[in-house]
C-alpha cells in the first residue's frame, strides 16, 4: 500500500475544521489546514495535496477566488477541489461549479455519508461520481 493521500481542509472557523479533520484522519488520509485563502495557496505549494476541501467565505481571499487561481495554474490545475460551505442558498452550488470545484458539500456534513463522498473523488482522481447530480 502507497502512502496516504494528503487532503487539504480550508475553514477559518476551527470547529467546523477540527471535524473534518478528525473524520478523514480516522480513515487514514493525511491532513494539513489552512484558515485563510493566502494560508491555502502557500499550503498548496508546499503540500501538494491530493484533494482540497475548500470553504467559500474565507479571511483575505474568498474560496471562489483561490479556487478560481489554482484552477488556472498547470501546477495546480488536476487538484480537485470541493467546496465545503455553510452556503446553501439557491445558485451557491453552480457559482462554486463556476469557480472550479468539481463538488460542493452544504455545512453542515452528514458525518456518515461525508467519508465516502471524499473517497470517491481520491478513487477517481477528481472525477465526479455519475451517480451523484
């Protein structure tokens, strides 16, 4: 067995970041945070995770913002992305689309479904899964 994949959860508010984190670190994936968006494209250079967690309203750089800059890099283009946010109103999830992610998951997570739906993305290396709209 290879080494864990490295996820990278982006939330400024530690609560919703600390479970998130405790959730995929008891599946084995390796975690690295960042609280802000500057914090998120300087963890991504040196981290090169495999995955992204990204919140949307974020200190500094908005996540639509960061995700908008990653996606438009080669370097960090492949990484897939999935908003993780409290924004859950009409039209939050195509603006995320927009940005870049490849999925948007509504704070707050559905602790049991939350693994696999991240697990699927590692799996596929991004790839949406078909099953999901």
């Amino acid at each position: 067995m290879g080494q864990p994949k490295t996820i990278l959860v982006v939330d400024d508010n530690r609560d919703s970041r600390e479970l998130v984190v405790k959730i995929l670190r008891a599946k084995g994936y390796r975690l690295c945070e960042a609280v802000d968006g500057e914090e998120a494209l300087a963890q991504v250079a040196s981290e090169r995770p495999d995955l992204i967690l990204m919140d949307i309203s974020l200190p500094r750089i908005d996540g639509y913002e960061v995700t908008r800059r990653l996606k438009s890099s080669r370097e960090t283009a492949s990484i897939p992305i999935i908003a993780l946010t409290a924004h859950a109103m009409k039209g939050d999830r195509e603006k995320a689309i927009a940005a870049g992610c490849e999925d948007y998951i509504a704070k707050p997570i559905d602790i049991r479904e939350f693994p696999g739906r991240i697990a699927v993305f590692l799996r596929n290396g991004g790839d949406r899964d078909p099953g999901r709209p």
